[in-house]
C-alpha cells in the first residue's frame, strides 16, 4: 500500500486485512521516503 497521495504530517487511519488463520504472531513494518523505519512489536494472537 502506497501513501504518496497524503499530505505531509498529516493522519490517516490505515485499514490493512491480514489472514492470521493458523499463524501466532504479526508484524507491521514502514517506512518514508527517507528511508526511516517504524515498526511494531510483535503481536501474537
């Protein structure tokens, strides 16, 4: 999923399905156009 259409410093709330049948644990990762990470801990289910 792209953001180039959203405004610098903005918020939007990004709805992304997962398929977490048969799997223990996810990860989100992102990052910007300079490179800069962000990314969440480990969320088991």
């Amino acid at each position: 999923m792209r953001a180039t259409d959203k405004p610098a410093f903005g918020k939007f709330k990004f709805d992304i399905p997962v398929e977490a049948e048969g799997k223990t644990w996810v990860r989100f990762a992102a990052w910007d156009s300079a490179g800069n990470g962000a990314i969440t801990q480990p969320v088991s289910f």
